[in-house]
C-alpha cells in the first residue's frame, strides 16, 4: 500500500437522533463535533437522518405521511365533484 495517498481511517460514531440510537464504526467522514461513548473515549459524531433503527423496511412499521392534504388537492383539481 502507498504511504500517503489514503485518507485517515478512524473510529466513528453515527447517531440516529429520531431513533434515539448510536453505534461506533470506522469511517473516512469527519466532524467536528463529539460525543464520550461508553468505553470513555471520545469520538467524533455523525448524525444521520435514517438508520437500520429507523427505516421501515427493518422495523416493519412504514412512516406516516402528510397524504391528507395531497389526495384532497388532487380530488379537487382532478376529481369529479
């Protein structure tokens, strides 16, 4: 391997704050805000919006959407009255 050409390769921590879960990897992102994990280090923190925690493919609860106003606007604009 060539010395100098890859980026630093280091621990991570990616936090799903809508799930409330967090888990440690190593990763090339950087950032710059931290958090203390539970072994006492501190890490940086990469907040994502979606995660296994919370994608509905693995829960099995799919997300409530706004389609209330939407299917209303196309029954007006398109719908028969």
């Amino acid at each position: 391997m060539k010395k100098g050409i890859h980026p630093d390769y280091h621990p991570v921590v990616f936090r799903d704050p809508g799930a409330g879960s967090a888990f440690l990897t190593r990763s090339t992102i950087s950032s710059d805000k931290t958090i203390e994990w539970t072994d006492g280090n501190t890490y940086p923190v990469v907040d994502v919006d979606v995660s296994s925690a919370s994608h509905p493919f693995y829960t099995g609860r799919s997300r409530v959407l706004d389609t209330a106003g939407r299917v209303e606007r196309f029954k007006q604009r398109y719908g028969r009255e």
